[in-house]
C-alpha cells in the first residue's frame, strides 16, 4: 500500500517566505520547509496497482501553466479550537481548472469522488489544545503576507510516509503543464 497525493511544489524562494511567518501561535507544530506544498487532491492509500493506473490517469491532465500568488492566512477549526494555520491563495481560475481537471482524471481512474470543497491554502502548522482566541494577534499580524506571484509549471504526485516526528513527502512524477510564451 501506498498514501498518495496531487500537489503543488513551492520554489524555495516562497518556502522561505512562508517560514518568515512561522511563530507566534504557542502549541503551534510548524511544517519542515521541505514539506510546505499546496494539496491539489488527497489519494490516500491504495495498492501498487492502483497506484499505477492513478499516475497514468494524471499523465492524461492537460492544463496551461499559470502564475500564482500566495495571500493572507487564515485556519482551520474546531469549535474554538484551532487544527490548521494556513497561507491562502489569490484567486485563480486557472488552479481551480487545474484541480476540476485532476480531479475528474482521478475519478474516472477509480478513486472515490473528493467529499470535501477544494480550498486552495498552504499548509503552515498543525495545532492541538490551541484555541482560534490564542492566534488572533498572529491573524492580525500577518493579514497582508503575499508571496508571489510564482510560475506554476507542473503538478506532482507525492507519496506520504508517516513518521512519529511528521511526515516524509515524497516527488514520485511530475506532470508538465506548458507556461503561456
């Protein structure tokens, strides 16, 4: 078996712009800079086999490259209680194409329909026993952040080893996506 998903690879110029705003959330559990990537659809764990027929559905995805621009933060909760910590992402019509357009692939190769609404956001830290209340001063603080624009020039399919220090993310393919002249 094996966890996959489709994402975004961030250039390290943007990585390193997003950790200038780690901090400043107590309880908060940054992501390794290595790991910060925008999920375009989550696989989960399949077998080998299917693993094979969602990369060949994927190579099948045709879609423009495009610019992109990273905007604000924002979470995710429960409650009160904060689980995610997020970059967002500026508006693009050409990402949600992008998304709409792999998703279907992958539907059509087998997996199970995405249940949930596509948000585009760059994970930044998991929190556990954080209250939305303790992070209002970091939301303040970071409302206006941009990083970008960026050429999107390819998407990834990424396996995902659990560790009990976090993830290892994996590239295992990238899927060109030729950019405008």
């Amino acid at each position: 078996m094996i966890r996959l998903f489709v994402g975004l690879e961030l250039p390290e110029d943007i990585r390193l712009a997003l950790t200038g705003i780690f901090g400043g959330v107590p309880g908060a559990d940054w992501e390794p800079t290595e790991n910060l990537h925008l999920t375009l659809r989550f696989i989960g764990e399949i077998s080998e086999g299917d693993a094979e027929d969602m990369h060949d559905a994927l190579m099948r995805v045709r879609a423009p490259g495009f610019a992109l621009t990273l905007s604000g933060v924002g979470h995710f909760s429960t409650g009160d209680e904060l689980r995610v910590l997020w970059a967002g992402v500026e508006k693009s019509e050409p990402l949600l194409q992008l998304q709409r357009n792999i998703e279907s692939a992958l539907v059509r190769a087998g997996s199970p329909p995405e249940g949930r609404r596509f948000r585009p956001h760059v994970t930044l830290a998991r929190c556990a026993g954080v209250s939305v209340l303790r992070a209002q001063g970091y939301f303040a603080h970071h409302a206006l952040f941009r990083a970008g624009p960026f050429d999107v020039d390819r998407f990834t399919l990424f396996s995902s080893h659990r560790r009990t220090d976090g993830a290892i993310y994996t590239p295992e393919a990238d899927y060109l996506l030729p950019l405008p002249a």
